[in-house]
C-alpha cells in the first residue's frame, strides 16, 4: 500500500493563517470545531496539482469531500458546465455574498451558484454553525472584506 503524501507542516500554518483558520468554500471557523480542517490541493494531485502553496486551500472536511477532485460543476440556475469557486484565483466577494442575518451563503454568479450547490454550503450543519456562531459574536468576522450582506427576506 503506497504512503499517503503529507503537506509539510510550515504549509500547513501558511495555509491556516493565510485562510483566517476558515474553510475557504463554506466560510465556517476551524477553531470552534471538533477536528481540525484539511489542506485542499485546489487542482487535485491527480490531475497534476502539487503541494504548492498557490495550489492550497483550507478546508473543512465535508466540502473537501464534496468537492473531491471536481473542478467543474453544473449552474444549477443556467444548466451550464462551469469552474468550482477556486480560493486562489478567485474573489469570495465576487461570486458569493451572505445573507443579512450571517446564516446563508447566496452564489451571484455561475461559478458561485456551482460551488455552493455542488459543495452545499448551506448544509443544515454548517448553517446551525453559522447561527450558533451569530448568537455569540463569532461570526462573520467584522474585518473580513468578504462580508458584503443582502437581505433575503
């Protein structure tokens, strides 16, 4: 049985603080959880991803196994093949957006819409986080520029 590749440790940190110890798709805090997050090769190995920092991403587990080694997914709003929301070439703000009480995560373009039903970042556990998180003040982080809102009632 062939040995598992481990991501050297000083990447690992990188990653972590690069992300703000948040998974980079759902946006849910690695701190308050039971098992610490996983470094997602954003092109999987594969498929010719390396260990390279600008090829890391920080990730829980369930999105980084629903993500798995898909790069594209389905709009669900167009019916078209588009890229997954890559954290190192793309803007947060640019395809998602939250919704104003900080619960839900609302895709605005294709790439958004995929990833966010394809990774399914409104899972009942993430969104239960979220709002456990809202009550006490721990999220959204105030100083993230990701953090534009809209009001979805």
């Amino acid at each position: 049985m062939p040995r598992r590749r481990v991501i050297p440790r000083e990447s690992q940190a990188y990653v972590r603080r690069r992300a703000r110890y948040l998974c980079e798709y759902c946006y849910t805090a690695e701190q308050w959880q039971y098992v610490p997050f996983t470094v997602d090769h954003v092109l999987p190995l594969a498929q010719g991803g390396t260990d390279a920092l600008d090829n890391l991403a920080l990730a829980c587990f369930p999105c980084n196994r629903r993500k798995a080694s898909r790069l594209m997914a389905i709009d669900p709003t167009a019916g078209e093949v588009v890229p997954l929301f890559n954290p190192r070439r793309h803007m947060w703000s640019e395809h998602f957006i939250s919704s104003t009480d900080g619960l839900y995560i609302i895709g605005l373009t294709p790439i958004g819409r995929a990833t966010l039903a394809t990774l399914g970042l409104n899972r009942e556990r993430v969104v239960n986080i979220r709002a456990a998180d809202v009550a006490v003040g721990r999220h959204p982080p105030s100083d993230d520029p990701r953090q534009t809102t809209v009001d979805t009632s």
